[in-house]
C-alpha cells in the first residue's frame, strides 16, 4: 500500500491527480503505470482513505475527489 501512497502523492505534484476529478480518472491514471495494472480500485481506495485519516501530504486535495468515500473510523463494527 505505500507505493500506492507514494504514487498518490507524485501525481498530485504533478498534477495528474487533482480536486474536483472523478475516482475513475484515478483508477485510469493508476492503470497507465505498469506496476499498479493489477491493483484493484479497492486498493486505491484504502490508500486514499489512509492518507486522509493519517493526514498525508495531499489529503486535502483527496478530500476533494469526486466519488471519494471517507472512512474517518475503520476499527467500528457496523
């Protein structure tokens, strides 16, 4: 999961990744990277809700995503 994290962060300073974009163009960007053709978009999305809840760099742009679901409590049982 941390290169996801890593890869994350790198297309928001690079600007592939970005507020007010859909969650499918994050999907599509990760699948460009050969690496991450196999990673399915639960996994992006665990990384993201990570970063949100840890307060990595970029959370706040995260937040912003279109189609981004917060998990702000993930030990609760439902």
């Amino acid at each position: 999961m941390n290169n996801i994290i890593g890869y994350i962060q790198r297309g928001i300073k690079l600007d592939k990744i970005y507020g007010n974009q859909h969650f499918a163009d994050i999907v599509k960007y990760f699948r460009e990277i050969p690496r991450f053709k196999k990673n399915s978009k639960e996994d992006i999305m665990m990384a993201m809700q990570r970063m949100v809840r840890a307060k990595y760099k970029g959370y706040r742009t995260i937040e912003l995503i279109i189609g981004f679901i917060p998990n702000p409590n993930p030990n609760s049982k439902r």
